[in-house]
C-alpha cells in the first residue's frame, strides 16, 4: 500500500467511524510484517491524524511469525499493538500446511517468535487454524501451545477445507479431550483462555449473542487492500474471481448493494437455523465462513453446525464442572470479555439460569 492511499483510507476511516465509537485498526496479509517500515510510517500516520484519539484507537496486527526482531517487539509495544501470531501446533502439525515458498520447515521459527513476543509484550494471542487433516490433534495443540507459555488460544476451523461427516462427527471426542485439558487447568489455578470453549461460555450465560456482537460485515466492518478496494471482511479479500466480493473503494465510496449479491433472497438464514433452538448461541451469522462453504454470506453450511452443536455441548459440561467450586468464576464471560479470565485472579462463581435453558434445548 502506497502512503497516498494510507491516507485516503485513514480519512475514509475516521470519516465514516461513528462519534465516539472504538476504531480497531488492524494490520493483515500476506505477512505484515515483511512490510514492517510501512508498517511503522501508516502507524505514524494513523497517530498523527487530526481525529486520532488514543482512548478510541486501538491497534492489532496478525503475523505468521516467521518475521520478528527486538525492533519489531519494541515498536509493537512501544504503540499498544494487540498481538495475533499465527500456529498450527507442534512443529509435525505446524509444518504440515504451512512452509515457506521454497517448501521449507516454519515450526522452529515461529516457536521461536512466540516465545520472544511473550517477554516484551503484554499480552500474546495466538491462533491455530485446523484442517480436516489436523484436527483430531487439537488437544495435543492446545497443550502444546500451553507449554510455550501462552494463556490465550484461539482455535479457528478451515471452513473452505472438506469436511466429512466423519469428521463433524469425530468433534465432540476432540472437545471433550480439549475440555478435559481446560478443567485441569482451573482445578490449578492456571485458567487459559480458549475460543471454542470459552466464547461459548460467555454466549450461554448471557442468554445468546445480541447484536452488536453479531457480524457487521461491510458496515461496521470493512477491509482496505493496497489499492484501496474495500471488502466486506479481510478473510473475503481477493475470493473470488476478479475480487466478486469487493464492495466500494476509499475514493469512490461503498455501494452496500453489493451485499446483496451474495446472500439468499427471502430470509437471512437457512430455513433450517431459523427454526432452531440454539441459533441464538450459534454463529450462523458469519458472513466469511458462510462465502466459503455455500457462496452466500447467510447460509451456513453442514460443518458449522456440527461444530457449534459440539462447542456449546463442551461449553455447557465445563460450566457444570466448574461453576459450583468457590475457586473458579465466570465473571468476565458474563460481562462479554472472557479473554480477561486467563489474566486475573478468579472469584466466587456464581448459577446463571440461562445455562439451564441451555441444558434443556442442546
């Protein structure tokens, strides 16, 4: 991305932000950080900004982590920048879907940038993308991950991969040996955060997803290319032959109509979702994971129901594990930020009645 560009989208950006609202501004690729002295001068930019305001703004970038040095760490730091470093699992896992262009390991290295970003910053996410050839090794990921230190994990499906129903049917066993690991963990005074069961905690105890957590793809959501081309959600970007999913440009604007053409007409979910039980917990309404199993942002497709029905049923056998001991709580799930739970000392738990409907209808 050109700087000319970085600015026309960082004015379309604070001109389009609704007054007062949070801007999460968030860096993707590719690798961002081969392109770390852009990065450094878009930030510079962003800062200097005439409606830049420090309490509004925040940064986030996701790396793969086979680019990292104390400058980049300290610079990282230096600007607040939340952390999302990319990794399958041990180095066998690791290794086996993500290599170099040349067809080389990244397992060491990416190791190596997971452990160095946990001594500058405050604060590490990582993510694990499984695959339907790495899936069934999810817990000895989650523990591995565990061992190299970070408390914050987040498991995210390849929903363009195929899946089988062999597969769908194999989640609840890999939950389960996932919750086990999590249970554990508690019962130690160690808790992690981990997505699958943590963010389906949050969601069943608080009675289902409102709206403004649900996605905004496109509204409150967009995503910038190097030549300004705006996009619906960074993980739709160039999908597509000639980019179908582009919705407007920084100089020209959006044209929201454009939504249109990939959603089915006549309702906003499949017939099925809409007469559900559990489709007020369930995240059927992910535009990007929808595109790319059915090709419409508002039909979700057979795995993501699978998985869904397994992490709500993992969640729940969690909570009641773990909700009656004075030592554990879910208070942070409760108020919508679960991920702090993995950063603070726990309280005294407490019965959530949404948790029982929730028993009743999964």
């Amino acid at each position: 991305m050109s700087l000319s560009t970085a600015r026309q989208a960082l004015d379309f950006i604070f001109r389009h932000a609704p007054p007062r609202s949070e801007i999460a501004i968030g860096f993707f690729g590719g690798e961002p950080l081969l392109e770390f002295r852009l990065l450094r001068e878009i930030t510079d930019l962003i800062e200097a900004h005439p409606s830049f305001d420090p309490l509004r703004v925040r940064f986030s970038l996701t790396t793969n982590g086979t680019v990292f040095s104390d400058a980049i760490a300290s610079f990282l730091k230096a600007h607040a920048f939340e952390v999302c470093v990319s990794c399958d699992g041990p180095p066998e896992v690791q290794n086996h879907l993500r290599r170099t262009r040349t067809g080389k390991d990244t397992a060491r290295r990416v190791e190596q940038t997971l452990i160095a970003a946990q001594q500058v910053l405050s604060s590490v996410l990582v993510n694990a993308v499984y695959h339907p050839l790495t899936f069934r090794r999810l817990p000895e990921t989650v523990d591995y991950l565990s061992g190299l230190g970070l408390r914050q994990i987040n498991l995210d499906p390849d929903f363009s991969a195929r899946w089988t129903r062999e597969d769908a049917d194999s989640l609840p066993a890999v939950y389960k040996a996932i919750a086990d690991l999590y249970i554990a963990w508690y019962l130690n005074q160690d808790p992690h955060y981990v997505s699958v069961i943590d963010n389906k905690i949050a969601v069943l105890i608080r009675g289902g997803f409102s709206l403004l957590e649900r996605c905004h793809m496109g509204r409150a959501e967009l995503a910038i290319t190097p030549d300004g081309g705006l996009y619906p959600c960074e993980r739709l970007i160039g999908s597509g032959a000639n980019g179908e999913h582009r919705i407007g440009s920084i100089e020209h604007g959006l044209d929201l109509e454009r939504l249109t053409r990939h959603c089915v007409s006549g309702g906003r979910l499949n017939r099925e979702c809409e007469s559900c039980d559990i489709k007020d917990y369930c995240v059927n309404w992910c535009g990007c994971a929808n595109a790319s199993v059915s090709g419409f942002y508002n039909r979700a497709g057979p795995f993501l129901c699978a998985s869904e029905r397994a992490a709500m049923r993992t969640a729940l056998d969690v909570f009641e594990a773990l909700e009656h001991r004075k030592s554990t709580v879910f208070t942070h799930h409760l108020a919508g930020v679960p991920i702090w739970n993995s950063q603070v000392t726990l309280l005294k738990g407490r019965k959530v009645e949404h948790c029982a409907y929730a028993k009743r209808i999964i």
